[in-house]
C-alpha cells in the first residue's frame, strides 16, 4: 500500500509546494534545480489529482492572450522552455497548427483583430484565409466555413507526461512528494510550520500552486482573501481513433469574453477531443457529465467536420478550471512571509506551467534568503505514449499485452509502478500508460490490472471501481 512518509530529518525545507498540479510540479522542478530542499504537499494519492487531469492538451503560443499581460509572458517563457526541454525528457510535439473558424460573417469580422492581436503578442505564423483556402488544409471542414485564421505554432502534447517529468525530475534532485497530506493550516513566526493531514511540515518559504483550492489555501495560511475562485466546468467528448484521419488540425472557435470555446482537436494519443463547455458551478469536487451537454457537443462537432457524424464515442469526462473572479492569473508574493500565490491559473496552465515556475523563482529571490546553488538536471526519459512515435508494444521481446485497446503492456505498467514517482491510484496508473482508456474502457483488461496492482496502491482498483 503507497503511503505518505515525511521525511525523518529535522532540518527545514527550503520551498514547501502546496498542490501538486502541472504548475505545482513545474515549480518543484525549478526550485530543485536551483537547489532548494522541496517539499510537494498534495492532498490527493497522486499527483494531477484536480484540475490539471482533464484539459485540451494544445501548447498555446500566447496569440490570443492580453496584449502586455503577465499571463502572455508567461505562456511564452512556458512553452520556450518546454520546446527546449522535451527532447531530453522524451515529451512529444505533434506539430499540427490551428485554425481559428469563422462560421458567419460576424465571426469573420473578428478574425483581423484577432490576427492584429497575435502580431502584437509578437507571434509569429498568422495568416488569414478564405474559407476555401482553409478547407485545403483540412479538407473535412465544412463548406460552410467563411473563413479562418491560421495560426501555425498551436500544437498538441501529452498532458500528463509532462507534469509527471517535471515531479520526476525533482524527486530525482532528492525532493519529497507528500500525497494524502491536505493542508489543513500554516503558521508563519520566521518559519512555516504547516499542518497536513499526513504530519507538520517545515519550510523556510512556500509556494500556493493548489488550483481550485488556491484561494483557501491561502485563508489557511493566514492570508486575507486577494480572490475567489470559481469553479468552470468543462465537459468533452472523445472519438473513436477512426476519427483521427479527419481531424489533422486544431480547430478553434472565434473566443468570446467568457471562453475560447468549444475546440474539435486531434490528441496526441490518436483520437479525437470535442469540448470544453464553459459552466460555472459551486462544487469544486464533483465534475458531472450529462447526456444532453454531451450530444449537444457532438452535434456540434459534425457540423465543423461532417465526418464525426455517427464516429463512435471513445470516452466522456468533464474537468473543473480554476477561474477567479478577474480573468488575469491572480499572482501573489508576500516577501515579509515568503510566500506566493499562483492563483486562477485556467486554460492556458499548461502551457504556461514552466513559465510560471521561473516567475515563482524571480519572486522568491526577492526574498532576501541566502543564496542556493543550482544544480544539474538528472536524466530523466518518459516513456513515449503518443501515437507518433514507437511505443513499447512495437519493440522487440515486450511480453504480454495487458490492455488490447491501447496496446499497453506489462512492461509499461511494471515500470510505471516501479518509477521514482508510482501510481497512487488506477487514474494515475492510467495516464502514465494509458491503460484501460481505450475503447472498452477498461472493461477487459480491469481484473488483470487490479491483480497486478493489488497492495500497491493507495486506493485498490477493486475498492475505487465499487465506491466510484
């Protein structure tokens, strides 16, 4: 059984991490590189236990971000990095570039301020296009289409690899990852004594990543309340592979002020996404899908891309985006408690995860600490779980298969369970093989990956599909 151990030394953290999200991981990873002693607090079994599990998946270029906001700088640092990094790390890139639709001519009004934005944003790759042009790129685009702006630099990446390399790294750099430890309270007299539900926690400074949860995070911190997060559901609809063949590109709506909208994109696991809707709701736990939402999703899907009508559906899920009550990231450094806040992080989290972290770090470094000294980042190689590249399945001598649909097998999920950062959970078990998320969903392979993982979770697949 996988348990929470805080570590024996008396000796303080450097940087306590509450929340271990994608922008929780990423500034894990940067403050271990730079040397700091870290601990990561989550309060789920696994890391990407809230908002960061469900997403779109789409590294952003920054083209539709405010024009000189803190949030564009931080996309584009993010997704530097990222393209820096990925190799080494094994992340994939499928370079597919996007195109904003415009399905009437009041959309197509908009996509030259769209465009003037994205050239003010300094992104380079924007052209406008008749519909008919844009067709030619996409030739299962509707010929209602009116016209399109491309934006050659959105891509797709996998979602859940890249937070799982950056923890990895840290924990590598001797960082301890705290899972089943929610904050319960934090005191601050010189230094930060936090309260988890796994054991007290001390740190010199810490660092609020903890998404839905952010803004009472903070209240348990001692801080007065700077936001409000709201919860924005999102629900989406996944296609059967068959679909992948007509979706070669990222196709966005025409954004409002509210939301980017409903996207119909290409994964980088050879399926097709339809989604999010936007819909605010109270409850931060539960994300419920319903039926009408759902159709309504991929209606909408077969009128951009005639095609999808009828494609069988793969997967359905819904996720929860940590909005706040402005629309800009809600970003917080108090140097007389050493503390920040990287709040009301939404869609563009992802992308801007690394970003984020160097931010987190130029901010700490006003906090007047004795200097540390960085270090050099360990090999660390995912393994690849992208349709584009070889998979495991494909090599020479790898044994049994354990889950037919998505060709995953026990070699995969014997190193997933014996990585640096384990599985806490069969969602966790999922993401870093993608076991059970094919077209049966788990239906055949449940009882052989239950065998497999028995005593080595935290939550029992045979327990977590009884309660779910």
């Amino acid at each position: 059984m996988l348990r929470t151990q805080l570590p024996s030394p008396a000796g303080m953290f450097d940087v306590a991490v509450i929340g271990a999200g994608v922008v929780g991981c990423a500034v894990a990873r940067r403050f271990a590189l730079d040397g700091a002693r870290v601990a990561v607090i989550e309060k789920g079994s696994d890391l990407l236990s809230g908002a960061s599990k469900a997403n779109s998946a789409i590294l952003h270029t920054g083209f539709d971000a405010p024009p000189d906001s803190l949030e564009l700088e931080l996309i584009k640092a993010g997704r530097a990095e990222y393209l820096a990094l990925r190799d080494g790390l094994n992340l994939p890139l499928v370079e597919t570039g996007a195109l904003v639709c415009a399905w009437n001519d009041g959309e197509a009004g908009k996509l030259e301020a769209i465009a003037a934005q994205g050239r003010e944003n300094g992104i380079a790759g924007l052209r406008l296009m008749s519909g008919g042009a844009a067709r030619q790129t996409m030739p299962g685009l509707s010929d209602r289409l009116v016209a399109a702006l491309e934006v050659t630099g959105e891509h797709i990446i996998d979602p859940w690899s890249a937070p799982l390399a950056y923890l990895t790294q840290a924990v590598a750099l001797g960082a301890a990852f705290l899972r089943e430890a929610e904050l319960i309270e934090g005191h601050f007299d010189g230094e930060w004594r936090l309260a988890t539900s796994a054991g007290e926690v001390r740190a010199a400074s810490v660092v609020n990543a903890a998404g839905l949860y952010g803004d009472i995070v903070d209240q348990r911190l001692g801080f007065a309340p700077t936001f409000a997060i709201r919860p924005r559901k999102g629900q989406f609809v996944v296609l059967d592979k068959a679909a992948f063949r007509h979706v070669p590109r990222i196709v966005l709506p025409v954004p409002t002020e509210i939301t980017k909208g409903v996207v119909v994109c290409p994964t980088a696991f050879g399926n097709v996404l339809i989604g999010p809707t936007a819909e605010e709701q109270e409850d931060r736990v539960r994300a419920t899908v319903e039926t009408a939402t759902l159709e309504a999703l991929l209606a909408r899907g077969a009128e951009i891309v005639p095609a999808l009508a009828g494609m069988p559906v793969t997967a359905v899920y819904a996720g929860l985006r940590p909005a706040s009550d402005r629309k800009e990231y809600r970003i917080v450094a108090r140097p007389e408690q050493r503390a920040i806040t990287l709040g009301g992080i939404r869609s563009t989290g992802l992308s801007a995860a690394l970003g984020l972290a160097q931010h987190a770090a130029r901010l700490h470094a006003g906090f007047g600490l004795t200097p540390l000294l960085p270090v050099a980042a360990p090999e660390v190689a995912l393994p690849n779980l992208t349709e584009t590249r070889e998979r495991d399945w494909q090599r020479p001598d790898h044994g049994e298969i354990v889950c037919h649909c998505e060709m995953v097998t026990r070699r995969e999920i014997e190193a997933a369970l014996a990585s640096r950062v384990p599985p806490g959970d069969i969602g966790g078990l999922r993401r870093r093989t993608r076991a059970g998320m094919g077209r049966c969903q788990g239906f055949y392979c449940q009882a052989r990956l239950a065998a497999m993982t028995r005593d080595r979770l935290s939550t029992p697949l045979a327990v977590e599909e009884e309660t779910a």
